[in-house]
C-alpha cells in the first residue's frame, strides 16, 4: 500500500509530523479493515489495550533475571512474575519448583526449553513429530544436536511405536518436543504415552517439552481435558501470549523446572542480576498486557473463552458440512480444515493452507457470524 519511496527515512530529519500520521492512520485504518476477516491464523484479534498507551512513552527493561532488579532499576518483572505465576498454577506445577520468564514468542520458548534440556543430558536426541513447529529443526541446528522428526498418526498426533523405536535404534538420552496443538491440525501429542514409550525402549533419561504455545488452555479446559502439563510428564511447558489470550505483541511464557535453570544461571552478569534468559534486554511491555488482560478474564474467564471457542468451531464444522466441504476437526481442537476454496477467499480470510486443504483456526474473535459469512463467501465463489 505504501511505496518504498514514501516510506523512506530521509538523510536530514524532515519535520512533516502531521503528514506521518496521517499516514499511519491510513496504514492503521487498512490493517483494521483486513482484519476484520482474519480466520487463518491462530492469533486471537479480541482486546483493547488502550489504558495501558502512557507506557508507549517511557522505556521500561526486564533485562536479566524476572526475579531479581536490574542495576536499570526500571522494569515490569513484578508483572512478569505475577503473569509467570499464573501459569504456573494452570499447569499444575508448583512455585517452588517451577522457573519461569516471559520470551519473546513460542520460538524462544522452545529454544530456552531445548537449551536446558541440553544441558542436563548433552548427548540427548532431539525427538519431535513432523507436524511439530518449524522451530524446532531451526534449534537443533542453532543447537548442534541430532534431531528426529517422527512418524505422525491420521490424526496428526505423534506415532508412539515410531518414536519408541527411534529411541530405542539411538539409546542416547531423549529430549522429546511433544506438541499440544500442532499449526496444521491442532493436534495434541500424548505426554503420558510419550514417557511409557521411552521407558518400554529402555531409556530413562527423557526430557519432554511441552509445546502448548497454542494449544496449551484448549488442553486444560476443553472436554476432555487432555494431558499437556507439570503433572501429566513435562519437564517444561511454553505457552503462547498473542494466540489464546491476544496480544499486539508476540510473547510467550516458558517454564521449566528450577534445577533445569539453576545448571544454566550465571550469577550477576545481566545488569547487576543474574543470567537466566536468552534475551538480555527483554521486553517490558508484554508483561504489562498480559497481567491486563489476564486479570480482566481470571482462570474462570479463560475457560469460557475456551468454550466459546469450541462451541463455535463445532458450528462452524455443522456450517462447512452443509456446504459440502468436507470439514474435518482434531476431536477437541479448534482448528478445521475443509475443502480449499479459491485464491481470493483464500487470502482474504487469511487461510492458511495445509496439505491442499483450507485451514480456519477459530480464536475468541471468530463468532458464528463470521463463520456465517465466510461459508457464505466459500461456496458464493466456488459455483
Ligand atoms: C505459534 C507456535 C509456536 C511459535 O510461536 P512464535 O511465537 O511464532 O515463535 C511454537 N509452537 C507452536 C505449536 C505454535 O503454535
């Protein structure tokens, strides 16, 4: 919408500030407008952050430990440390025995959660369905370690026998990403089976992460609850801030047992406080948002968000079925895939495309009016 030329940042200041915003009330107005029919992506596009605008006006830093101040002195980490503590509780660890931060998204997550892992079993193999995140062959490069995609079932779920085997034919110790919603089919890796099928192949050194960035509150408090945390078998959980909950910042929070961050800490060398992080600098503001917005809701309201959520994805299943578009759903999950309509719709509702077929993900913000109209604008191209 805006040519390089416009945009371009001038070698002498140019004081046109009327000009400029008026711009980005164009570009803002155009993003909303597009918006509007976002049903692809599993981000949740429901909050209003207004009150916290001040904080765009002032720098405040998390660098370093959440749990100490930094020589900077300025930050959000009691924020943080609340955000931390609730999830910490949805996933049934305890305070005195979980670490957590907020990351930058569901890719650090993973990372911080690979790199602990790592340092407790140095010779682990990486294990992760091929429908995990694209994440996580980027951290087994970044990390210099073996890495195995395994086998999924028609579901999309993490072949048990294939990874039992694979654990078995290597004998190294195990480090294993089980994925609690998959992208592609909102799948969920089975944690408990996942722990059985390494200790059947005779290994008993197996770290599991938990890769709830998405899928983690559906897990908890869909029907059935499905086992996706501290008490089910994971050794870390990451959960994503701007997919269930929403965010206009990506952010996620990662967890992983205090002894695991205890082996990587270094004490004192991050601004005066000690170095748990990946991130030295770390951004102060998600915090902020996600205390909000999780105050507004509370435990309670995150599980009628969820409800919502599964209410209207079996709508739009009975809606997508009557069309004839052969909509099929992981049981449980809010993820639908159906018959892939043309290129317009496709990029105008920002569906995503997974093995030829249309991907609708239905966040908060998705009602049955909007799964009313995107059927109607499906099949009104499609004949
Ligand atoms: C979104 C997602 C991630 C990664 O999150 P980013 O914030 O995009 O880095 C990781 N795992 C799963 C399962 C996800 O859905």
């Amino acid at each position: 919408m805006f040519s390089p030329e416009e945009l371009r940042i001038p070698v002498h200041g140019d004081v046109r500030r009327d000009a400029d915003v008026e711009l980005l009330q164009r570009f803002a107005a155009s993003v909303q407008e597009r918006s509007r029919r976002m049903a692809g992506f599993p981000v949740n596009l429901e909050f209003d952050y207004g009150p916290l605008a001040p904080f765009l006006s002032m720098h405040l830093n998390n660098a370093g430990s959440p749990e100490q101040e930094s020589e900077y002195g300025l930050d959000t980490k009691p924020f943080e440390q609340a955000v931390t503590a609730f999830f910490v509780e949805l996933s049934g660890g305890s305070p005195d025995t979980v670490f957590g931060h907020l990351a930058h998204g569901g890719t650090e997550a993973n990372l911080f959660a690979v790199y602990v892992a790592r340092e407790r079993y140095p010779d682990g193999v990486l294990f992760a369905s091929r429908e995990a995140h694209y994440s996580v062959p980027k951290i087994a490069k970044l990390l210099r370690m073996p890495h195995v995609a395994v086998d999924v079932d028609e579901h999309g779920v993490m072949d048990l026998d294939a990874l039992g085997r694979e654990i078995g034919g290597r004998g190294e110790p195990a480090i294993v990403v089980a994925t609690v919603g998959t992208t592609g089919r909102g799948a969920v890796d089975d944690i408990p089976g996942i722990r059985r099928a390494a200790s059947d192949a005779g290994v008993d050194e197996v770290f599991v992460h938990s890769d709830a960035a998405f899928g983690g509150p559906l897990a908890e408090f869909g029907q059935p609850r499905r086992p996706w945390s501290f008490p089910d078998g994971a050794d870390s959980v990451s959960i994503s801030g701007h997919k269930i909950i929403g965010s206009p910042l990506p952010s996620s929070v990662i967890l992983v047992r205090e002894v695991d961050a205890d082996a990587i800490r270094r004490p004192g060398v991050a601004v005066g406080s000690d170095d748990d992080t990946i991130g030295g600098s770390r951004d102060a503001l998600s915090p902020l948002l996600l205390w909000y917005a999780l105050r507004e809701l509370g435990r309670d309201g995150l599980a009628g968000r969820v409800r919502r959520c599964l209410e209207v994805t079996g709508h739009a299943v009975r809606r997508l079925a009557e069309a004839g578009l052969n909509p099929t759903r992981f049981p449980g999950g809010n993820v639908v895939l159906f018959d892939r309509p043309g290129d317009e719709v496709m990029s105008a509702w920002h569906l995503l495309d997974v093995d030829g077929r249309a991907h609708l993900s239905v966040m908060p913000h998705v009602t049955t009016d909007l799964v009313d109209q995107l059927c109607a604008e499906v099949t009104g191209r499609r004949t």
